[in-house]
C-alpha cells in the first residue's frame, strides 16, 4: 500500500474543507441569476482561475497522459493547437464578447433569441446528450487513477468513484455557481500545487536524456514528429487547430464561466490568461506520459503507465497533497459540467416541452433533481461502457458531436446576416451525424461493410461533422432565405 | 538527443514555467476578486 496515514489525513483534510467551503457558500444563492451565472459578478483573475480549473480534471490529466505514453513528444503539438485557439478568441472576443452582451445564460438561449424556440429546444437537447456522453467516461478514468497512484485492488473503485461523486453533487445542487466559483478557486489553488510536486517527482526521478532516448527508440520520427504520427497527422492537426478557434468558447461548462463575468471585456479576457496557461496543462500531463514509457518500457497499459508512474515516483506524505491536488482538478470540472448541462435542461429542453415557464424556484428545483441524474448516469455509464479509441479521441468526438453544429448555429449567427432557422436546424443535426455514427458504428466494426469503414476513422468523422455542419448552414439558409427570412439581434449592452 | 526532442522539451519547459507563474499570479489576484464577489453578494439564508 503506497497511500499512508499521513496521505489520508491530508486528503481527508481537503475534502472536508471542499465540503464546508462549497456548503457555506450556499447561503449567497439570491436566485436564478445567482445559481446559474454568480449574479454575474466575477472579475478576471477569479475567472481564470475557474475557467482553468473547469478545463483540468482527472479525467483530462489520464488522456493527456495516456497520449502522451502512446505517441510521444508528437502530442505536444496538440498544446499548442488549443494555445492558439484560446489566444484568438481571448484577443478578438470570437462569439464569447457578442453572447455575453446578449446576457444569455445557456448557449441554446441564444438559438431562441436568433431563431425559434424549435431550436433552442433540438440545440439544448444535442448539447445536454452530448455533452452528458462526454462526461461519461470522466468517473471510470478517475477511479483508474485513484486506484493505480494510491495503490488500492480495482475491488475499490466503484466506492472510491461513488464518494467523490456524492461530495461534488452536494454542493453543487445546493449552492449552484457562487458554490462552484468559490470551491474552484480552491481546488486551482490545491490543484496547481499537485501538478507542481508531480512534475518535481518525475523530472527527480526519471532522467530527461532517458525519456528523449525511450521515444527515439520505442517510436523513431513519428515520436516527435505529429504530421507523420498515425494516431494524428495533417487531418487532426487540422481539425483540432479549427475546433480549438471555433468551438473553445462555444462548450456550456467553458462559456458559463463567461457569461458569469461582470462584462464582455472581463469574458474576452479569461479566455487570453486560460490561453497563457494552455500549453502548460496540457504539455505536463503528456510529459508524465511520456516520462512513464522512459521508466516501465512499452508494454504497459496506456491508460495505467502515468498514474503508475505517479505513484510510484512520489513518496508518501507528498502523495497525498498530489491526491488532494488531483482530486480537486476533478471535482471542480464535475461542479462545472453538472450545473452546466442540468441548466441547459431545465431552461432549454423542459420549459420548451411543456410549452410553459417554470418560474426560478421550479427552474432551480429542476436543474438540481436534473444534476443528481446526471450523477448516477455517468456512475452506471463509467462501469460499463468500452472506449472505441484512445480516450482523448473519445472526448474530442462526444465534444464533436455538439460543438460542430453549435458552431454553424452561432458562429454563422452571428457573423453571417444569411443564417436563418432551416440552416440552423441543418447544422445541428448534420453536424451530430458524423460522430453518433462513429460512436456506433465502432460498437458493431466487425459487422459493418468495408465502404463504411472511413467512418469509424475518429479523425475524419470528427472533420466531417464540422464541414457538413457548416454545409448546412449555408445551403440551409440560401436556399430558404425567401420562406424563411433571418431575425437579426441588437446586443442589451 | 535529437534536435527534434530538444525542441520539445524547451517547448515543455517554457510552457510549464508560463502556467505555473501564470497560476501564481492569478492565486494572488483571485483572492481580492473572490473577497469582492462575496462581499458584493447578498447572504440570503
């Protein structure tokens, strides 16, 4: 048992403290606007510190990790593909600056206000799925890290995932966004200290010439060059260069986080200072990856090698503050993503259904009952469910799925007078097609014709979504302008 | 080691030291905005 005494009072130390700081906090939930946006109160420094610790869980560490094991210093290039795309839109406020003068809480609210309330009920309902999807593996790759850095049997796991989980649903429900800013900036705090003693183990014990020699000799050039890597090449980099410009401020958990700012110019801003720090966060967890090949060889599972290699390297007493570290990157994105997709479903899918307002209490009510379904789906789904890719793949085409369509809809939106309803509806069902296909057809690949073969390629079905999402916005809209002529907005402030 | 790993692991380096003395700086600050945020919000229970 690698986990001491010392490791538990320090954890137990922290999640007592998350726990008290997320209920206290409760008491300045004033009302809808409180729960679901701070009041809108949120200055820049607090902001990045929730947008980042939003963007970095567990779940982001073990992807980037694993990737980092399978391809080398190749996946590096993926740090600086999500740098750019949040220092464009932190630089020129693309799509984030216009939604947060409309003063939208939800990204489907949007959709409303540009097209029909059709929309924004399709929009809400293929962003909550997929978005739900995406968050789907989130509990099974923490328990496998838990399990693997702290020593314990896979036996633990389903309690280990259990528990964590119960602990973010209370304050979440109970305290909405105040709760979830305020236990954020705590975990930023806690989280980036654990990164820090992580990388000082590693770099400790695991010699840099050793890790660039393992990658020359495990992958020769495709180790350290990402255009001629299999698991990338031009298709991805492309495809995650355009997503990362398009659709970083387009994810409800990420864009929140905006739309709770005080103004546009603060929104803007926190994409700049998450940006400074992208390629960091993202390149330390790949290089723990890349530092697990140097230190175990090849044969390892990609999934096991970092958090293995953690646990190994970091002795007792700083296992626990990196424990403590991790577990706080984790449940600051829970927080975030179940108050995020319980809000789209209580304003956008509910009230359009039962054709009716629910009023703020009822609306709250909904979206807390909503947050704790969402937990216990993501427990059900993170036990049984078998990645068809490498987890980061995984990730990118659930994110896909919505986000292709949400960038038609609103990007064309707002910067396109043309777009009208028939578009948008054309934009967000092509843009789901492409990886519902993927996410299916590689469930049942050995039953399916060779011709479809492309599709479960997870790289083109996730470039795909995005060109046939804007196809279907424009041809949509040309071809309708007549029947259906585009509403055009004017900015509240 | 290559040019091509040396490459990286400057880039590695410099970005990790940007997000940790980007992560420090933003700690720092926060704590003013976060007393602000409260201060600012009406205790309703």
């Amino acid at each position: 048992m690698r986990f001491q005494l010392v490791d538990w009072i320090i954890l137990l130390l922290y999640l007592g403290l998350s726990v008290f700081v997320g209920l206290w906090v409760k008491r300045y939930v004033e009302n809808m606007e409180g729960y679901f946006v701070a009041g809108r109160r949120v200055k820049i420094a607090l902001g990045s510190a929730t947008l980042i610790a939003t963007e970095i869980g567990i779940v982001t560490f073990m992807y980037l990790g694993e990737i980092g094991y399978v391809t080398g210093f190749s996946c590096f290039v993926l740090g600086i593909t999500g740098l750019i795309g949040f220092i464009v839109i932190g630089k020129t406020g693309f799509v984030i600056s216009s939604l947060r003068r409309l003063k939208v809480m939800t990204i489907p609210e949007y959709y409303e206000l540009r097209y029909s309330r059709g929309v924004r009920l399709i929009g809400g309902i293929v962003l909550f799925f997929a978005g739900v999807l995406n968050m789907g593996i989130f509990l099974r790759m923490d328990g496998i890290f838990l399990t693997e850095t702290m020593g314990f049997s896979s036996d633990v796991l389903t309690p280990v995932m259990i528990i964590m989980l119960l602990i973010v649903i209370s304050y979440t429900v109970l305290g909405g966004m105040i709760s979830v800013i305020v236990t954020d900036f705590l975990q930023f705090v806690i989280l980036t200290f654990g990164m820090l003693t992580a990388t000082v183990f590693v770099l400790l014990e695991v010699d840099l010439t050793a890790i660039a020699e393992a990658v020359t000799r495990e992958m020769g050039e495709e180790g350290v060059n990402p255009f001629i890597n299999p698991k990338f090449g031009w298709t991805f980099i492309i495809w995650m260069l355009v997503g990362s410009i398009c659709t970083s401020a387009l994810y409800q958990p990420v864009a929140s986080k905006s739309f709770a700012s005080e103004n546009p110019e603060v929104g803007r801003k926190l994409f700049l200072i998450a940006g400074l720090t992208l390629a960091g966060r993202y390149m330390i967890p790949m290089f723990w990856g890349v530092a697990a090949l140097a230190f175990f060889g090849p044969d390892l599972s990609p999934t096991m090698a970092m958090p293995k290699l953690l646990g190994t390297v970091v002795p007792s007493g700083f296992l626990g503050l990196m424990i403590a570290g991790m577990l706080a990157a984790s449940m600051s994105t829970y927080s975030a993503y179940m108050l995020a997709w319980s809000s789209v479903a209580a304003r956008d899918i509910i009230p359009p259904i039962l054709h009716k307002d629910m009023g703020e209490r009822t609306t709250m009510l909904t979206s807390r009952v909503i947050s704790i379904l969402i937990g216990i789906f993501i427990l059900v789904f993170g036990l049984w469910y078998e990645l068809p890719a490498t987890a980061f793949q995984y990730i990118a085409i659930t994110g896909a799925m919505y986000s292709a369509g949400a960038f038609g809809c609103i990007a064309f939106g707002l910067y396109w007078k043309k777009a009208n309803v028939v578009g948008a509806y054309a934009s967000l069902i092509l843009g789901a097609v492409a990886p519902l296909a993927f996410l299916v057809l590689s469930q049942i690949q050995n039953v399916i014709p060779e011709y479809f073969h492309f599709l479960i390629d997870v790289n083109v079905s996730g470039f795909l979504s995005f060109l046939l999402a804007a196809l279907g916005m424009v041809a949509g809209s040309l071809f309708t302008q007549q029947a259906y002529p585009p509403r055009h907005l004017q900015p509240q402030e | 080691m290559t040019s091509a790993t040396i490459f990286w692991l400057v880039l590695f380096g410099l970005s990790a030291v940007l997000f940790f003395v980007t992560a420090a700086i933003i700690t720092v600050v926060g704590v003013r905005d976060l007393k602000d945020l409260l201060r600012k919000t009406e205790v309703t229970k």
